[in-house]
C-alpha cells in the first residue's frame, strides 16, 4: 500500500513542517501497524503545501488509516 498526501500551513505565519504518524486499524478496530515518517526538512511558509508519501506491505483487506502528527 502506498500513500500519497499533501501537508498545508494553513496559518499566517511560516511553520516547521513536523514528524506525522501513520496507523493502519483493521475491520475489528486492532491496531495492524504505526509507524512515524519525514515528510520535508525544514520551514513551510503561510499558504503553502509540501507532498508526502510513505508505504507499508501490511495493510489488511478491510480497515481504515489514520495520519496524525
């Protein structure tokens, strides 16, 4: 599985872009894998976007993600 995403500054000033953690949860709500990736080094000024893309090979059939940082 691959996934693909962008990460926004949303706010007025420029933001240091953070560490963001992924979770894949199966059908039955348990936890399959977590893990913690880059997605850029460095500031992120107002207004803009940086792309991210990360992947795993234990991804169940049915279930959800959950990107967070």
């Amino acid at each position: 599985m691959v996934i693909e995403g962008l990460v926004a500054n949303v706010s007025e000033s420029t933001r240091a872009v953070p560490p963001l953690r992924a979770a894949l949860i199966d059908a039955e709500g348990n936890e399959v894998e977590r893990w913690t990736f880059s997605v850029a080094d460095g500031d992120l000024p107002p207004g803009a976007t940086v792309g991210f893309e990360t992947s795993t090979k234990k991804a169940p059939r049915e279930g959800r993600l959950s990107i967070d940082f």
